[in-house]
C-alpha cells in the first residue's frame, strides 16, 4: 500500500496537481494506524507545502507546428524549459527591449545622431538562437544589430557608447549603429544582403579549418530578394557549408509590405535545394529549438539550411520612419498585445510556475536601472581624439604609414585594442 501511495502521490506532486496530490495523502494515511497518522499528517503537509511554494524546476511548452520544406522531420514541438533557463531568456529579451527603448529616447534628444535601427519586437530571434549557440559558432547580421551585439557578449554600456559615438562604445565610437563588433559576432553591416556572403565566407573557412562551427547569417525579408543572396544559396550548397540561413521576416522591407515586395511570401522555401524551416519568431523557445536543429543540420555535413522567422518590428524602419504610413497603429497594437515575444513569454513562465510575477518585477526594475545608469554613463562620455582616428585599422599592419584623403596625406597607425575574430 505504501509502495502504491508514494507512486500516485509523485505522478500528482509531478503534474502540480496539489489538491488532489493533498486529497490523495489525506486518504491513504486515514488507512494507518490511528497513532501513526498525526505523525504522517505533519509530514505530508510540511512536504506539501513546501512543494507548493517552491517554484517548478522545469515545464514543458508546445511551440507553434513548424513548415518544412525539403525536411522529412524537423525540430520537435514539445519544448522542455528549466527555470533558471526561463529566467535567462526573460532577462536577456527585457534587457535589449530596455535598452532600444533608451536608444529611441537618445536618438529623440539628438544624443544619437546618423542611422539607427531599433530591434524591438524582434528579441526573441536573437535571444533564442544564441541560446543555442556554441563557443564555436559565428553570427553576422545586417544593421538592426545593437541586441546582437549585446548578445555577443559586449556590455550594455558598450552598446550604448557606441550609439553615441563615445569612446566608452565597443568601436571606439567609431562604428556607430550598424558597425558593432565582437568575439564570433562580425556585425552590423550597412549594404542590405551583403552580409549575407559573407557570412557563407564565414562558414567556408571554419568548414576548411576544421573548427566545427557554423555562421549564423541574418537578413531581412527585403534583403531576400537581394541577387547576392540566391548566389550564395548555390555556393553553400554546392560545397555543403555550415551556414545557417535566417531571413528575419518582420513584414516590412523600410516601407513596403512583403505581399507587395515578394511574389512568393514563403521565405523559407526560396533556397530550392536547401532545406528551410518555417519558425514562429516571436516564441524564444520556437526559436531556440529551430537553431538547435539547424545546428544538428549543419555539423552532420548535410551542408546549410534556411529558417525563416516570423516576427515584427514595433519601430519604423529606423529612428526616421515613423512607421504609420504604411501601416495602421491598430495594427501595431495588436501584435503588441497578442504576440509580443517579451510579455507572452513573461506570462508563459509564470503560469508554468517557473517564477512569480513578483520576482519577474524585481528582475525589470533591476535591468531597468542598470540601463538607466548605462545610459548616464555614455551621455557623460567624450568622443575620441582626433589622434586615434587611424589606430586599430590593421590588426598587424605592414605597410607604415596610414595615408589620409589625398595620398601625400601620412598618419602614423597605432594600435590600442586587441583585435578579434582574426
């Protein structure tokens, strides 16, 4: 009897179902003996309740069915999340959601001057592929690139110095908006689709030297009708390189919709020969187990793959797009209340017990006012001086002199930083 109880009470306290799990223990001890009750009836409730104000150690979530294409099988859709998985992955998307919202305010207040592409709406894309992500592997991506660049491991005052162009920026201030840079992360760059290339490049050269890591290629819906880009589809088939294509799909390319840009909307499909995979964008977990697989994909030798992720992007094109006269505020609006990555996710793990509404809070303000001071550090900054406008241009220069706008113009290269990915 014993033996029977413990196994019923552990498949309910496993399902979270207290009241029966409470119910059940009640019953079976009413069987023993009189004396040995009160003793059992202590026990179990201190277990039980103890149980109860715990927080769950893992849940499962179902994501969205994935669209193959090419794929007999593809990533699974039962999701397993552990909570302190689930509190990473909230901390990192509220963080850069906190972090575009100061950059959209700079650029507001003229602090951020030149180009600047918020990533807003689109956190999950970055969040869940680097969850997956090993040291190994490499990322590139376009020029809404400051959540990558935090990712990738450069500070939020890197990120937010460099947006000022101070030197407290992870270039110096040199590289502004879409020119940041990191260990495996290789921007941040400003041609649409040209990174695109180079990210197969990338892939190539770690597939020849033997490193086993795959590069991450990110564009955009607009860039994927870019002709570079169906170029490299057959160069990465052709030598079966690690590199995993993912069009961004956020709806828009600047001002144009994709129905009206693109006569075929399925993304995921455009590379023929190579298998892609339809992802719902705005699910961390969707993502994350899509990248997992993808990495399986590449590292088996089968050569790349495409992942088209559906998201949205809240903000215009950049800063100078308001980003209604294309589409209407209610439109915006509902995505916002019914799809957005950072709040459905907070609510998923709540309701799964992963954590509390209460702790979930402290967490916001405490990334609230880490970014709030962030943000007062590189106001304070100072722009670099003119002396270092031709340092770290070469991480092993040969050839002397640095020449300016003319040629008989010579500057002396210095070298200040320790350069990367070289």
């Amino acid at each position: 009897m014993i033996q029977c109880c413990v196994w019923n009470l552990g498949k309910k306290a496993a399902q979270r179902q207290f009241g029966t799990w409470y119910q059940m223990s009640k019953d079976v001890v009413t069987r023993m003996a009189p004396d040995f009750m009160e003793m059992s009836m202590k026990a179990i409730s201190s277990f039980f309740t103890s149980s109860k104000n715990n927080y769950a150690t893992e849940a499962t979530f179902e994501t969205k069915p994935f669209r193959l294409h090419r794929l007999e099988t593809g990533p699974s859709n039962t999701v397993t999340l552990t909570r302190d998985d689930a509190v990473t992955l909230y901390e990192k998307m509220h963080t850069i959601r906190r972090m575009e919202t100061a950059a959209g305010n700079m650029y507001k207040e003229k602090i951020i001057r030149g180009f600047c592409h918020l990533y807003s709406g689109q956190e999950a894309c970055a969040v869940g592929i680097k969850a997956a992500l090993r040291p190994q592997d490499s990322v590139i991506t376009a020029y809404r690139a400051h959540g990558w660049t935090y990712m990738m491991g450069v500070s939020k005052l890197g990120v937010l110095g460099e947006l000022t162009g101070h030197q407290s920026g992870c270039a110096r201030g040199k590289g502004g908006s879409m020119h940041m840079y990191a260990k495996n992360f290789y921007g941040g760059n400003g041609i649409v689709g040209a990174q695109v290339p180079l990210g197969v490049g990338i892939a190539f050269a770690s597939k020849y030297s033997g490193t086993d890591g795959v590069c991450v290629a990110l564009y955009g819906d607009g860039a994927a009708n870019q002709g570079q880009v169906y170029e490299v589809y057959n160069m990465a088939k052709l030598w079966d390189v690690p590199c995993i294509f993912v069009c961004e799909n956020n709806g828009y390319g600047m001002g144009t919709s994709v129905e009206r840009a693109s006569a075929s909307t399925a993304y995921y499909t455009r590379g023929d020969y190579v298998p892609g995979i339809w992802v719902d964008g705005m699910d961390v977990l969707a993502v994350r187990e899509a990248t997992k697989y993808s990495i399986d994909y590449c590292t088996s030798g089968k050569g790349p793959i495409l992942l088209e992720m559906a998201t949205y992007r809240y903000s215009g094109h950049s800063m100078s797009d308001p980003g209604t006269s294309y589409r209407t505020r209610e439109e915006i609006q509902e995505v916002r209340q019914t799809r957005d990555p950072v709040t459905s996710f907070k609510e998923k793990i709540i309701a799964a017990e992963l954590a509390t509404a209460e702790e979930i809070k402290i967490l916001e303000n405490k990334i609230r006012a880490a970014v709030d001071e962030d943000v007062k550090k590189a106001k304070a900054d100072k722009e670099i001086g003119l002396e270092e406008l031709t340092t770290d241009i070469y991480a092993d220069n040969k050839e002397g002199a640095i020449r300016g706008v003319t040629a008989w113009d010579k500057f002396e290269h210095k070298t200040l930083g320790m350069a990367v990915n070289v």
